[in-house]
C-alpha cells in the first residue's frame, strides 16, 4: 500500500508534512539564520529581536547592505539620501517605504532608547533617524518661537538675536537647530509650550516678549530639537494643551521626557469645567488616555473620562493670561 503522504504529494506536487515537522524545519532555518547573523558586526545588537529580519527573506546581498549601514551610520547629521548614496551608491536605497528603508528604520528603533511616545508615526521616524544622524527633513520641520535666544560656539546667533529685539514670532527650521548649540529664554528662566497656534498668537499680543514656542498639535521632531537644546540649562518648560485626549498624551509626553524639568499650566479639572465642553470624543480616541499616568493630569483625566466631552483652550484664554502674569511678570 502507498503511504497516504505519498499519495498527496503525487497528486498535489507538494510534500505533506506534519505540524510538528514544519515547527522544527522553520525553528532550525531560524536558528541557521541567527548564526548567520552573527557573521556580520553591524548587526549584532539585533540579537533576539531580530524576527522581522529573518519574516523579511533578505538575500545575503540585503543582509551586507543593512550591516554597512549599521556599521557607517554618520557622526555628524547627514540627509538619508546622502547616507544611502555613500553606503549602496543609490540615493534611495533606504527610501523609509521600500523594503530595505523600512528595516533600516526598524533595526534603529530597537537601537533607539530615548523616543518620545504620543507623537505622530511620522515625527517618531524622524526622530529615530535624528538621533542617528539621519536627517529626513530638515527644511520643512520646523518650531515657532518668540522670545528665545539661541548661541553657536559661545556666540548668540544674529537672526536669534533680531527676533528677540523686535518682539517677532518666527519659525525655526531642524536645519537650522542643528547648527546651535544651546537655546534658552531671553527673558527669566521659563518657557511656555502653547498647543493651539491662535492661543499662541493672542498670548503674544499680551505678552510680547514671552520666551514660547507653538507645537501646532504635535511634537515634530524639530521641538523636541529645540528643547533638548534648552534641557542642559536650567529651564522649566511648562505645557498648556486643549481638554481632549490628545492634548493630555502631548502633556504626558513631556512630562514624561523631562521629568524635573516639564510642568502643564491651566490644565486642570475646574478649568475643564469651565471650558463648557462639548466636542464628541471617539472611543478610539477616549483609548489614547490610557497613556495618561502623571499625578498632575489624573484628576483631569478622570473627569474627561466621566464626561467624555472635549474642551479646548479658547474657552479659557483669560485664565491662562492670568496664569501666565503671576508666573512670568
């Protein structure tokens, strides 16, 4: 008699195999592919992480190619397609949507140890790649300041300076972060981090010289920058954002980040209350404050919960303006 397994396979060209007998071939490819792993430098850190290498089925060839850029990652800032170019000879050999990009980023997020949470997919990308010496976008990712001072090599740097003199908000490029080496308030020791760009703007019609910066509803990897730029010094940063759940996770995100440093302003249970919340706020939304775990937004965070209405910041603005004087004037 012909064994059952013969049979299918004649019928189906394919060989019939047993659970068990695949979990062992695929666990002994795994382990084939760890050894070969360790053949190459640059990859080693990936160690026991390195599953979505080994679902990829990188040739040798792709293998050799992520291994360079782990061994060639710059030390001074350089745009990702100068970085490809110098390590395949294609400038988009690591394009963050082709195959090898892709990885290329996921093996710098396992290397990654300071990235901050409650931020965009593509900002946190852009502050892997940042904290690499990859720069992704550099022109267009941007910060708006007002009364910062920024110095490169002991020396303040003139356009800083001019914007200081003259009470004017403007926006800084990452590019331009880059070439300073420290920032901090022309005026005190505080700097104010305002959500919405309309509260930003009003509070400066009120304060002219206020030392703040606008995060326009994110974190873009250029604010987190600016602030690392300030965080040697002795500087409180202190947050302001609407009454929903994504204005707490940016809260909870700094505080988390600079720890001795971050503080939220006019953010608080009575304040909410006031705001006469009314925006509708999506289950999938209402999920994002599981992340909220300071002692300083608990309080707010269990009333939003109970409502489950949004408030936001224009309901507000003069208590924020009287916030402000008694901390800052």
């Amino acid at each position: 008699m012909v064994p059952f397994e013969e049979v299918v396979a004649k019928v189906t060209g394919v060989p019939l195999v047993s659970n068990s007998e695949m979990r062992e071939r695929m666990e002994m490819e795994r382990e084939i592919f760890s050894r070969k792993l360790m053949a190459f430098d640059g990859l080693l850190f990936m160690m026991g992480n390195e599953k979505f290498l080994y679902d990829a089925e990188l040739t040798d060839a792709e293998l050799s190619i992520l291994n360079e850029a782990m061994v060639m990652l710059p030390d001074v800032p350089m745009r990702l397609p100068v970085f490809a170019q110098k390590v395949t000879g294609n400038p988009h050999a690591f394009d963050l949507h082709g195959k090898l990009g892709g990885l290329l980023y996921r093996m710098l997020l396992v290397k990654s140890d300071d990235v901050a949470y409650g931020i965009s997919d593509t900002e946190r990308k852009n502050q892997v790649l940042l904290e690499n010496n990859i720069i992704r976008d550099d022109i267009m990712n941007f910060v708006t300041v007002n009364g910062l001072l920024g110095e490169r090599d002991g020396k303040v740097h003139p356009m800083w300076r001019a914007a200081v003199d003259g009470n004017v908000p403007w926006n800084v490029p990452a590019k331009h972060l880059l070439e300073i080496d420290v920032a901090y308030p022309a005026n005190g020791d505080s700097v104010w981090l305002i959500e919405n760009s309309s509260i930003y703007s009003a509070l400066l019609d009120v304060f002219p010289d206020l030392p703040a910066i606008c995060t326009h509803g994110q974190f873009r990897f250029a604010t987190w920058l600016l602030l690392k730029r300030m965080a040697p010094g002795n500087v409180m940063f202190y947050y302001a954002g609407d009454f929903d759940p994504e204005g707490l996770l940016m809260a909870e995100t700094l505080l988390q980040r600079f720890v001795d440093q971050a503080r939220v302003f006019a953010m608080n249970e009575e304040l909410y209350e006031s705001s006469n919340p009314a925006g509708v706020i999506t289950e999938s939304s209402m999920k994002k404050l599981d992340g909220v775990q300071s002692d300083s937004l608990l309080r707010l965070k269990r009333a939003i919960l109970k409502k489950g209405k949004a408030g936001y910041q224009e309901s507000i603005f003069d208590a924020m303006v009287l916030e402000i004087r008694e901390n800052y004037e």
